[in-house]
C-alpha cells in the first residue's frame, strides 16, 4: 500500500469516526415544517433611512423577544432578514391567532389628561420626551367621546405589569402597573392635577389609552386632594377585562411598545403529524433508495462497485454529522436534498471506474492499480467542473431562495462537497487497497474494471454516426418547446400561494368529505371565492386571496360541521407584497443561473460549448414549467428549488460530454468535429445510464414513498433529470456542432503530460479501429 494510500485511509477512517460519534452524540436541528409550528415573517412599516430601518427593526426584534418569551413558547427562534423584516419560529404553535394579535400589536400605552367639553389650549405642557400639542378625540368605554390632552406618561416608564384577579372589590380582571422612578413622579403630577377639579368633572379623569383606544378613564378618587396627586409608584388598570385580555395586556406592557408598526407579510403553520409523517417518509424513501443505488453499482461495478457502496454509506453519515455540527437547520426540501445527494454522490465514483475501464482496456498487460489511478486522474476534471456547476445551483437556491428553500440550498452544497470527499478520499482508498490484492488484480470478473460492461460492449460493436445532421436533433428539441410553450398559453402557469399572495390551508376531517360538499359548505359560511380541492390522503385543501387568523377559524369551523372533527394539517399565508417580491426574485435566480453557468463554461470551455450549454439548460426550463402546465401541478418555491436542481444536473451532464469532446478533439485535432463529438458522447453513455439510474432510483423512491409534501417537488426532479439527460446530449451537442460551424477558433490544444511532452497519440478504445 501506497504512502498516499496509506493517508487516504487514515483520513477516511479520523473522518467516520468523529461523524459517528457526533451521530450519537448530537441531535439534529429540525425545522418547523418537519417538527409542527408556525413560522411568521413580520416586516416594519415604518422608516426614513436605510439606518432608521436596521435600527427600529433591532430595537422591534428585542420587544418581540420579550413577548414571545412570556408566551411561555420553547425554544422560539427569532432572526433579521434585511433591513426591516424579521422571521419568527414558534415551534409547536398550532393556532397562530393568539401569538400574531400578541406579535403584532404595537403596544403603544399613553396616559392622557382629560379636558372638558369644548376647552382648548395649552396644557401643563408634555414632559420631557413627550410629544407636543392636544390630544385627539376618542370613544371612552361607554362610546361618549373624550377630549384628550398631550401625553404625560408613556408605557416606556413602566416597570412591571401584572394581571390579577381583585374578588374582594368584585372589579374581576386587571392589571397593576408599576412605575420607574421618574414616572412615579410624573404619575403623582398628572393625577394632583386631575384632583384639582371637582368629583364627577371630566377633567378629573386620567384616560389610560393602548394603541389608540381608551382602555379605561377613571376618575381620581376624591380623597386625593389638589396638586397631591396619588403617592404611590403603581396604579391599576381596570376594564372588564377576562382573564386572557389581562393577561395579554400585562404582557403587552411589560414587554414594551414595537419601535414601529408591524405586518404580517409571511405565516406557516405546519401539523405536528405532518412532520412526523414526513420524517418518516424521507427515511424511508432515503433507505431504499439508497439500497437500490447501493445494489445497482454493486451489480455493475463488481467489487470496486461494493466498496463504492461503503463509501455512499460513509457518506451519508459523514453529510449527516456535518450538517449536526454546523447547526443546520433540516427542513423538508432539506431533507429532499439529503436524499437526493446520494444519488448525486454515484456519479464521481462512475465516472472514475468508467475512465479506469477505458485505461484497462487501452493497454494490453496493464494493471488493474496503474488503470485506477489513471482513472482517478483523467477524470478529476469532469468531477471538479460537475460539481461546480451544482454548488452554483446551490449558491443561488441560498441567496436567493427563502425559508426552506434556503435549507435545501444548503443542504445541497454540503451534500456535493462531502460527496467529492467520498469518491475521491474514501472510494479511493478502498479501491487502492482491493487493487493491490492479487486474487482481485486476476479475476476481472470480480474486480468490475476489467470487463467492458453491457452497454460499453454494445456501444463498440457499432459505429454509429450521430452528429452527421444536427440539425435533426434541434428540430426534435424545438418540437419539446413548443409543446411545453402550447401547455403554457394554453393551460397556464399555476403559481402557488408564495408567488401570488394568498393563503393556502389543508385540513384532515374525521368523516369524509366531497369537495362539493366543501366548497358549498365554505361558500355558506361567507367564503365564495375559496377554491376547494382534494389533497392527499383525502384531505381537504382551501385557497383564498383574504383571509386572516378570525376568518381561517370561522372557516374551519364551518367544515367542521360537516366533517367532524377538523384538524389543520398545513397552513401558509403569505401577503401580496411579499409575493410579487418572491415572483421577482424567482425570475431573478433563474436569470442569474443562465448568467453564472454561461460564464463557468465560457471560462472553462470554448464559447460555443458554453452558449450550447445553456441553451439546452433554457430549453430543460421551459420544458419542464411546460410540463407542469400540462399537468396542471403548482409553479412554487419548492419547484423553483427543483428548477434550479435541474439547471445544475443538467450542466453537470453537459459537462462531462464537453469535457470528453475537449479531450478527444485536442487528440486528434485533424478529424472532423461532428465524429469527434460521436464518438465522445459514446464513449460517455454509460456513465450518463449508471449515474441516471441511480439518482432516478432515489427519486422514484422519493416520489412514491416521500408522502404527499415531496410528491412536486420529486415529480419536477423526475421530469427534469429525464429532460436534462437527453438535452445535455441530444442539445447541447448538435447547438455546439452547429455553431462550430461559423467559428474561426482552432481545435482545442492537447494537455501536455507531467513531464512537459506533449503525449503521443493512442488508440481510442471506442473507435474500433477507425482514425477519429
């Protein structure tokens, strides 16, 4: 065994070992769509300046702390989003109405002096901090209007605030407040001054006003004589209040008054069931298939191709303890890309093997070691530029994606990076090792690199020239398009809720209940406009444009009396400016993926590779939106996040035939490109079948074992790596033949070898013979 061997296998083994023992140590960091709760996006409304905004939403983030911590809510997650919005976690939160009125009300407490009927003119004057001039005109408890003065005391100078029950006075309810010193004093000078003025006059009330509504206004007891005021540093709010009402009160005023207003711009509710059924259902679809991927290199591969199924299991517990170690919080499309890696994870360890076929059979009595190795190095570029292309996707699902989406995008780049220390450091080592054997090195049969395989034999026994007419293949993807581009006008794009504004929510009912039923029952409740459809599982789905938390509960309870006991399953809410600001960055992250991917490929390749490339990933996009417009499926962020997948895959595959035909061509600089071409995406099918098979393995499982919440977004992955796989070939290759046609460039240099020397040139296994 080899020094570098030796290093390899001690950095594989030092690797599993710490995962397995953060596996066992560390618990994973679960979002709230797999753990229940209701997430909220919460933005400020108020501002001059960009510094205005950071700072209010700052000061507003702190009061909302306070708030949610007196909510008695374990482990709530509060974080800033740019300037002036903040997204609010609540974990196991089920009926969001109680936690958004105590969120989203401002608070602002004031105590007002009270002038007579018709006074006008200065007051005392405010306080220091207080703001100038009168008050406004307000309904006191019994409606009769109340002339307000300017503000003596505001909430700020509370220090505590406590709901209490008074049995013996028989008030019921009420909160007692408690000042800071400085408050106490003015609150003694604005009661001495009420006092002044004889029992029963208005002006001898104190009005106690909270976001601006008079609460209570009671009169200073006539105990309490002129300029004396009342001594003590409390007082006690009174109102009819229940027991709640007193509560969120003194809980409302403890915490402080929000900086500036607030709107709810984004709410998510997730089941508890939900998430624990979607947890299972990606574990499940996770094991087989990764058992199916697992078998299927086995069965191709041989020994190396069980060793390359060790390394996907070490793998997928190295990628596990990574995102436990790094905080990462897993959410459903998380998960979904956690799965979805494992497949992706296959295909640097196919295209090692199949380099390392093509080295075996190029030269007669090498061995199976040096064949390994060379595989290993020849195909270093294609898995170093693949994988690029797929931490681009992930980069801009991350930036430009939001909520679960971001986590998907996350998850995915650890995924490809953990998946390249896999082939290349833990697949590596224990190939290198099986080589050095001589019973392995001897029976080919075992090995799996020195037999050809099924689909390298079929492809050698014949010679067919694919790119003589490129022009055929074009008009055969242009004919896709324009189907998907008829499903489209005709159709429509059905954008989901998070891109249209609106509010989504399932429901689970005890009896059954027929959509008609439904939608006449939630008609008759004052909801007409409300679109009712089946969701999985026979429950019940209901979109409307309107509807806040009171509506959402009237709602439910409407369905409730036809269908027993109703249970809101899934709930998202997401405002009109928030989802025109999500529609428009989806347009954005899909015109950067083409921006990004055409520079990649221009750097790396020549341009007409690069222009072809992305057109064939234009042509997968409008294809697959296409086909979801047929189908009649939702157009959101988790597609968007499927969408972007797909970008990268497909690259991914452009990629590796570009690479190929790069190599090739420099070789044999004097043959004609369309054979070059041929030939190259020959010699690249197996690797394109065995990596498609395995990644389609995981999603198939994904999609019929990953419950009704992956169903679309496995759904659009299917189409796409179906759609990605033959443009990547049948595309973007005839697109690049084409414009090679009008280009002036030479053919593409030969690498030289390490020694400086340009290599010479050998026979291409692929070519039976023939000059290519």
């Amino acid at each position: 065994m080899t020094r570098a061997t030796t290093v390899r296998a001690v950095l594989a083994a030092a690797a599993l070992l710490v995962s397995v023992f953060i596996t066992l140590t560390m618990s994973p960091r679960l979002g709230l769509d797999l753990q229940g709760g209701t997430r909220m996006v919460l933005q400020a409304k108020d501002s001059d300046t960009a510094e205005a905004d950071r700072e209010s939403t700052d000061r507003t983030m702190e009061v909302l702390r306070k708030r949610i911590d007196s909510l008695g809510v374990a482990e709530p997650v509060l974080t800033r989003s740019g300037e002036d919005r903040i997204i609010v976690e609540l974990p196991d939160v089920q009926d969001p109405r109680q936690a958004a009125d105590v969120i989203g009300r401002t608070a602002q407490l004031g105590f007002h002096a009270v002038r007579g009927p018709g006074e006008t003119g200065p007051d005392d004057g405010p306080t220091a901090g207080q703001r100038e001039g009168s008050g406004p005109t307000l309904p006191d408890e019994q409606g009769s209007p109340l002339s307000l003065g300017p503000v003596h005391l505001s909430g700020a100078g509370v220090a505590d605030a406590t709901a209490g029950f008074d049995a013996q006075q028989g008030s019921g309810w009420s909160v007692a407040l408690d000042f800071h010193k400085d408050a106490g004093e003015r609150w003694t000078r604005l009661t001495g001054d009420a006092a002044c003025h004889p029992a029963g006059d208005e002006r001898r009330r104190v009005a106690i006003v909270l976001d601006g509504k008079v609460i209570s206004s009671p009169q200073v007891d006539p105990s309490v004589a002129c300029e004396a005021g009342l001594p003590s540093g409390s007082t006690r709010i009174t109102g009819s209040f229940s027991a709640d009402e007193a509560r969120d009160l003194a809980l409302l005023v403890k915490g402080g008054a929000l900086p500036v207003p607030v709107e709810i711009v984004e709410q998510r509710t997730v089941g508890p069931t939900l998430g624990a059924a979607a947890i299972d259902a990606g574990a499940t679809a996770a094991l087989i298939g990764a058992a199916a991927t697992a078998l299927f290199i086995t069965c191709v591969y041989r020994l190396f191709g069980a060793l390359a199924a060790l390394a996907l299991a070490a793998y997928a517990v190295i990628s596990y303890a990574v995102l436990v170690a790094l905080g990462v919080t897993l959410t459903l499309p998380g998960l979904a890309g956690f799965v979805l890696a494992i497949g992706m994870a296959v295909d640097a360890d196919v295209l090692v093997f199949e380099r390392a076929r093509e080295e075996y059979a190029a030269g007669p009595g090498r061995s199976l070691r040096s064949a390994l190795t060379a595989g290993f190095r020849n195909a270093w570029s294609a898995v170093a530029d693949s994988n690029v292309t797929t931490l681009i996707a992930a980069a801009l699902l991350f930036f430009l994606g939001s909520g679960p989406v971001k986590g998907f995008g996350v998850t995915l780049a650890i995924g490809v990076l953990v998946s390249m220390f896999s082939a290349l450091v833990i697949a590596r080592a224990l190939t290198e090792i099986a080589a050095g054997s001589r019973f392995v090195s001897d029976y080919r049969e075992v090995n799996g690199i020195g037999m050809p395989g099924r689909v390298r034999t079929w492809i050698e026994a014949r010679d067919p020239r694919l790119f003589r007419s490129p022009r055929r293949w074009l008009l055969t993807s242009l004919a896709l398009v324009l189907i998907a581009v008829t499903g489209i006008l005709v159709r429509g794009v059905d954008l989901g809720v998070e891109f249209t504004g609106g509010r989504l929510v399932e429901y689970s009912t005890s009896r059954p209940v027929d959509v008609e039923t439904a939608r006449d029952t939630i008609a008759a409740a004052g909801f007409e406009d409300a679109e009712v459809t089946t969701a999985g599982g026979g429950d019940l789905s209901v979109r409307t444009g309107g509807l806040d938390n009171d509506g959402e509960h009237a709602l439910r309870s409407a369905l409730a009396e036809e269908g027993g006991e109703t249970t809101k399953v899934r709930d998202e809410l997401i405002g009109p400016s928030l989802g025109d600001e999500l529609r428009r960055h989806a347009l954005i992250a899909l015109g950067v993926a083409v921006f990004v991917q055409l520079a990649y490929l221009a750097a790396r390749f020549r341009w007409t590779f690069a222009v072809a490339s992305v057109g064939a990933l234009v042509h997968d996009v409008v294809v697959l939106v296409g086909a979801f417009a047929w189908l009649g499926r939702p157009v959101d962020g988790i597609f968007l996040a499927a969408l972007l997948t797909v970008i990268g895959y497909s690259v991914n595959d452009s990629v590796v035939v570009f690479d190929r035909v790069r190599e090739l061509w420099a070789r044999n600089r004097r043959s004609p490109v369309f054979e070059v071409a041929g030939h190259a995406v020959l010699q690249t099918v197996p690797r394109t079948v065995n990596t498609g098979a395995g990644v389609l393995f995981i999603l198939v499982a994904l999609a019929v074992l990953g419950g009704d919440s992956l169903a679309d977004f496995a759904l659009a992955l299917l189409i796409g790596v179906c759609v990605g796989t033959y443009s990547s070939v049948l595309t973007a290759v005839p697109g690049a033949l084409l414009l090679e046609r009008s280009s002036k460039a030479p053919p593409p240099a030969a690498k030289r070898s390490r020694s400086g020397a340009k290599p010479g040139r050998r026979r291409d296994p692929a070519d039976n013979g023939a000059r290519v």
